[in-house]
C-alpha cells in the first residue's frame, strides 16, 4: 500500500494525470475511485445518459434550499464511477474561450499555454479546419455522425439570422454557431477512462482500485504522506493529489482539517492547515429550457425502437449515437461585452428535469445558459463523518445581473425559433414553458425551472495571491506533498462546458508534477 504518487478521483482529470505519471515505469501511482468500473452498456450509449442519472454511478448530490430560485433544493449529478462525470455526462467536446484563460492571470495558465495540452490530448477525425485540434491524442473527438433533421434546421435557422458559422468550435474564439464536436469514437462515449485509464491499465506500475471512498488525507509534520479509505492507509513517498472534483476535492481537505478553521472547529474538525478559501468561489453554469412542440414525428421522442437499436448495434449511426446538445450559439448579451456571456443549446427532444422522465410527445428544446455567473456560492462540511455529503450551495442568482441576462437568453432564443427554417418544425409551449411575452411572469419561470449544466468550478481556486488555495503549479498552500488537480483550480468558470479543460489540467498537472516542460501534439501519441 506504498507507492509515490496517489491520486483521489479516477474522473477527467485523474485518469488523464495517472495515466501520464505512469508512463515512467520507474514510479507507482495508485489511482483511487469511491466508485465502480464503468462497464454498464448505458455509459457506452450517447444518448442514454440520463439513465445513469440517480444510479450506483452517480453521486447523486442535492443543493441547499436556493433563495432565489424560489427556495428550491436541485440536483446535481456526479460521475461515481471509472470516468467520473465523462462516463455520463453529454459528451460536448468545448475549450472555452481565449479571454477565459488569460483572464486568470496566472503564470503558466494563459490561453497560449494551455492551448498545446488540449492538442496534446486531442485525436480529432474527420475535418480540422484550420488544424485547430491535435490529432494524435487519446481523446478521440469527432463531429454528430447522425444529426437530427431539426438540428439542421436549426443550424439554417441561425444562417438566416446572419449569426456566424464557426467552422471549428474550438478556436481562440467560440463566439457564432456551430454543430457540437463530441467525445465520441464511431458512434460511441468515448470517456477519460476509455482514452486513458484502459490502455493504461495493463501497466504493472498502476493500481487503480475501485470501490476505495478516501475519508482523509494524512498529514504529518506539515506534509501530505498519503490517505486514508475504510481504515486502510495509502502511503505516498512523493506526493498526494486530489483529482476528486468541484465537491469532492474540497470536501475531502476540509475532513482533512484543511480550510476555514473556525468553520472546521463547527462542524467537528480539528484544523491542520488554515486556508479559509477551501471551499468557496464555486461557481456553475445556470441553464433554463425553452420547450416547444414539434408538429413533425422525426425528433429524438420514443427512438428506443427497435429498427433504431439494430441500426445502432450493426452501424453505430441513427438516434443513438445523439449527445442530445446537438449544435450551439454563444453570443453576448451586450455588444459591449468582449467575449460571449450565454449559450444556447439545441436538442432534437424536449428535455425537462435532467431527462428522467422520458417524453411522450415530440418536441425541441432551446436551452439557455449563463456562461459567466456574477453569483458564486461555497461548499461546506454538513458533517465531520465522511460519508455524509457536504452542503452544497452554489448561490445562484445572488447577483443583480444574472436573472436579467438569462431572461435575454429566453427571448433570444425565441427569435431564433420563430425563423423560417425552423417554422415546420416548431409549434405551441410545451410544459412547464409558457412563453416569454410576460417579464414577471419570464421571471418567476427561470426562477422555478432553472437547472444545473453540471459544470461546478472553482472550489479549490488557483492563483499567485496569498489567499488562493493552491498555486500556479496545483500545489496547496501551506502544506507540502499535496496538489489538486481538477476544475476547482479554476479561478473562474470558462465560457463553455468543462470535460475539455478537466483533462486539459490533469496533463498539465503531470507535467508540473514531473518538473518537465510542454510537449506538442506531434510527439505524444497515444496513451
């Protein structure tokens, strides 16, 4: 039970960063994952995602009551599997956007220096436009090999608004429409774990252990000397990392006695470390739904035929392979602004409460999302028993612009389904939406149906100042031995879905921690 490095969380990130340090055979690294293996043929399947939704895989976590979202508890997914959140999550394969990143000011995390990790770790098929992806990495991410007839009218519909078409999503700039780019392989979820974690498997100088919920990290005399899992003690000689998520890794310092001290003492705790910020600064993607019926049978409604699943099993094409988010807008809601602030997501299906209830009518869903919260809420410990969640409260609409700005989303999105390319396909409201011509009533709308993107950040905020909990090398302050690496290091939350930029950090916390510089794309191949 000794090795040199033990990562906490086999998700994006800690399959990407174990698979790397154990490239070196003249190491151990212990990859440790609370959940199970990922070999439920619903993770394999794009479009049945939400069935994994409040199973064995799933945390299943819930917020506090949200004041402003008329004082509603919402429920979050998690990835508690090998994968975490990539085994079942939509599968939108998006960087963010240039200003997001050398927004952070941080050394070493600038747009131009993050930008040859995600080449590094992309294998783009088919078209690269401008070769904006990498096209050796493990990650395989390709174009929707069966979009819905909708989706093409939607894309149509967005031509005739004189909205740009981005030939590539993933340049320096997101801001136009664009088809989704998905972490697919022929037809199928292509996880951190399938690009990462299996080809690395075989590898006699990693363990990878499932089934191992890590209570605490283990300090001694100021240094993080391994971790601790129903009792068992996992001795790391160089260093531990957390790779645990926007909740977990938080919570797991905080059981640990790292955080906030008098908070700690509160919930039972005895500090270790004083860094009051573990915690705070979280940060999630706000989305709202516009709901509409489709007068046409031909959306992804009762596609579990059986027609559909042979073409799926024989051809890997058809309804199946959908990701559901099929094509994208982000734009601004100010001119003034430099980058865009919202996003609207189309999909060929009308999806209401995280999909778990199957619809029974055809429809399309124009959903809107708020890509740069001002509000931003806080984790913490409910309880000092570690397998009692803690109290999420994400903070949502706490800030005086945000409902404002999704109701602009709504009305946007509005317009963009009364042009006519989309007029044969789109019909009255479907439930809960009733429209957007009332401002109160808009409003007590996106107050009460509003729901998670599934993109918590920034937990575990990374910078140069002295309050940040780790620094511009992923190492928490104020103790040695002990890093994060997963989006709660985001300083704040990047304009566009967050798989990507996981992965993106555990190769470059594998580079950190190996004390080596960037490698490009061309000399990697893959794992």
């Amino acid at each position: 039970m000794e090795y040199d490095y033990v990562i906490v969380g086999a998700g994006s990130a800690g399959c990407a960063l174990a698979a790397r340090l154990s490239e070196d055979a003249s190491v151990r690294v212990a990859l440790l994952e609370a959940g199970g293996r990922d070999d439920r043929n619903e993770i394999r399947v794009p479009a049945a995602f939400s069935k994994l939704f409040k199973t064995e895989f799933d945390w299943d976590y819930t917020t506090v009551k949200q004041p402003e979202l008329g004082g509603r508890e919402l429920y979050w997914p998690r990835g508690k599997v090998l994968g975490g959140s990539s085994s079942l999550n939509a599968m939108m394969w998006t960087r963010g956007h240039r200003d997001d990143y050398d927004g952070w000011d941080v050394p070493g995390w600038a747009y131009d220096d993050v930008e040859p990790y995600f080449r590094r770790l992309e294998g783009r098929v088919g078209r690269n436009e401008g070769g904006v992806y990498g096209t050796s990495g493990p990650v395989t991410i390709s174009e929707q090999r069966s979009p819905n007839e909708t989706t093409r009218a939607f894309l149509a519909a967005c031509a005739a608004r004189g909205l740009t078409r981005l030939p590539e999503l993933n340049g320096p700039s997101n801001e136009g429409y664009a088809q989704s780019p998905v972490s697919q392989k022929r037809g199928r979820r292509w996880s951190s774990a399938d690009a990462y974690l299996h080809p690395a498997g075989k590898r006699p100088n990693l363990a990878v252990v499932t089934g191992a919920h890590v209570s605490r990290v283990l300090v001694e005399d100021g240094r993080a000397v391994g971790v601790d899992y129903g009792g068992e003690r996992v001795t790391a000689r160089r260093e531990v990392v957390l790779s645990a998520g926007a909740v977990g890794s938080p919570h797991l310092l905080m059981l640990s006695g790292i955080g906030d001290p008098d908070h700690l003492r509160e919930a039972g705790v005895e500090p270790v470390v004083d860094l009051p910020e573990v915690g705070r600064h979280l940060q999630d993607h706000l989305a709202v739904s516009v709901i509409r019926r489709c007068p046409r049978k031909i959306t992804l409604t009762g596609a579990e035929s059986l027609p559909n699943i042979v073409r799926y099993l024989l051809l890997r094409r058809g309804p199946f392979t959908s990701n559901l988010g099929e094509a994208v807008i982000f734009t601004r809601t100010d001119p003034a602004l430099a980058a865009p602030d919202i996003e609207l997501i189309f999909a060929p299906a009308p999806f209401v409460a995280h999909g778990l209830t199957p619809p029974t009518e055809h429809g399309v869903t124009l959903g809107v999302v708020l890509l740069r919260p001002g509000s931003a809420g806080r984790i913490t410990l409910a309880s000092a028993d570690p397998a009692e969640p803690p109290a999420i409260d994400p903070g949502y609409l706490t800030h005086e612009d945000d409902l404002g700005r999704l109701m602009f989303g709504v009305r946007y999105a509005e317009e963009l389904l009364a042009t006519e390319p989309l007029k044969a396909y789109v019909g009255g409201c479907m439930a809960p939406y009733e429209g957007a011509e009332d401002d109160e009533a808009l409003a007590r709308y996106v107050r009460g149906h509003s729901e998670t993107l599934y993109h918590p950040t920034g937990t575990c905020r990374m910078g140069t100042d002295a309050g940040s909990v780790v620094d511009a090398s992923l190492r928490v302050r104020g103790i040695d031995g002990l890093r994060v690496a997963d989006v709660s290091v985001l300083p704040q939350i990047t304009r566009g879905h967050t798989n990507a930029p996981a992965i993106m950090i555990g190769e470059r916390a594998a580079d950190l921690i190996r004390g080596r510089a960037p490698r490009g794309p061309e000399s990697t191949g893959r794992t």
